[in-house]
C-alpha cells in the first residue's frame, strides 16, 4: 500500500512541505502556474463529491461552512495529480 499525501508537491520541488501550502488552485489559473501546469494538463482527474468545506478566516472568526448538493445536482472536484519522489530516495525505490 502506498501512502499519499493532501496537497500538491509539485515534481521539481525538492522540499515535501511545499505541499501543505499548495491544496487549492483556482480553476481561472490553474493550467498557467508553474506549481499546477504540469499535473492540470498531463493527468487529469474528476472525482464525484456530495459537498466540500469553505473555511471562514475573518479577524477574530474562523468557522466551517459546509456545501452539500441536492440529491439532483452532480458536483466533482478536479484533483491536480502529481509523481514527487524525494531527493534522498533511490532512484530505483519504485
């Protein structure tokens, strides 16, 4: 079993911690940032949701909102998907 992880490191990063900061693109610029345009246009995904989470960071107020759909509605979110593998593993680990 392989363990993966949320957000994107993209594959010319050499620091996984990238990733904690990269988890949300916006769909207007994902194909032309250097940390999305790869993974966006080489391995494209679709993955069918009942609802997401939007966080609500004003001074002084962080809260959750979440959005569920109608059972009529069809929702997907699109993961950008990305091979990183670590400096220090061996090139032949995989």
């Amino acid at each position: 079993m392989d363990r993966y992880r949320w957000g994107l490191i993209p594959s010319w990063s050499k620091d996984p911690k990238i990733g904690n900061r990269l988890f949300n693109a916006r769909g207007e610029t994902v194909a032309e940032k250097p940390s999305f345009r790869s993974a966006f246009a080489k391995r494209p995904c679709v993955i069918p949701v009942d609802g997401f989470y939007e966080w609500d960071h004003r001074p002084g107020h962080v809260s959750r909102h979440t959005s569920s759909r109608a059972p009529t509605d069809n929702r997907c979110s699109s993961p950008a998907l990305e091979y990183w593998r670590s400096p220090e593993e061996p090139a032949d680990a995989r």
